[in-house]
C-alpha cells in the first residue's frame, strides 16, 4: 500500500486489498486508488470531491510506503 499526500490536495490511497465499511455495509477494495479529503471541505467525506480547489488549500507533499 502507498499512501500519498498531494500537495495541495488529498490523500491518495494506492491498494491492492483493502474494505471499507460503513454501518453493515462492507465493501471489497482491489487494486483501487482512494482519494480521502485532506482540506475539510468534500460534501462526500471522507472522500474528496474536488472542493480543495475552490479553497484555495495549500499542504505540503508527502509520501509513505507501507509494506
């Protein structure tokens, strides 16, 4: 898995497994990139939307590699 914090945008999730569950409902991830709301703004949290644009949100790069 690689997690990547874009600059001046979301966290960018890269899986090759993973779920996602929410309330009963769980959901298969494979092979999926996931992009999760750094900013605050997405009406779809925890999801981004796109919203950081129009925010004008500013955050550093980052990247993480976990095996």
């Amino acid at each position: 898995m690689k997690i990547t914090a874009m600059q001046n945008g979301p966290f960018l999730i890269e899986t090759t497994e993973a779920s996602l569950k929410k309330g009963d409902v769980e959901e298969k991830l494979e092979g999926k990139m996931i992009a999760l709301c750094r900013c605050g703004a997405s009406a779809n949290k925890p999801f981004c939307d796109g919203k950081h644009k129009a925010e004008n949100f500013e955050a550093e790069a980052v990247e993480v590699e976990v095996n």
